[in-house]
C-alpha cells in the first residue's frame, strides 16, 4: 500500500502523463487508499497537499505493517 502510494506522489512530482492507463490506476488506487487523508491539509501549493496527504498514509500502513509484521513473527 505504502509502495503505490509513493508511486503516486513520485508520479505526480515528475509530472506523469494522466491520460497514460498505468497512471489513473495507481492514481485511482493511491486516491482510494487515501482516502482518508487526501485533502487533509490545506496548503497554497497543490504538490505539497499531495506529498503530505498521501505521504501520511503511506507513513501510517508502513506503521500498522510493521506492527503486525512483528506481531506475526512472534506467533
């Protein structure tokens, strides 16, 4: 999740090319997966909504992944 959502924000920095399939996918997908923090922060510059936006999910599944990665390990 971390991973598509960091594809995403390096995506949209470099200036992809929207109308190219791989790209709504991971933006659809990265959307989705942020959907509860796309949009959250209301700065003047449009890529640094997204870098924080998206960049905090993407910190908080890395969080939560590596919580029940260590979980796991100990069952």
């Amino acid at each position: 999740m971390a991973f598509i959502l960091g594809l995403w924000i390096l995506m949209y920095l470099l200036d992809a090319n929207r109308a190219n399939d791989l790209v709504n996918f991971i933006q659809d997908a990265a959307r989705w997966l942020a959907g509860w923090s796309y949009d959250l922060f209301t700065f003047d510059e449009a890529w640094a909504r997204v870098v924080c936006g998206y960049g905090l999910a993407a910190v908080v599944y890395l969080l939560i992944g590596h919580g029940l990665a260590g979980r796991l390990r100990r069952i």
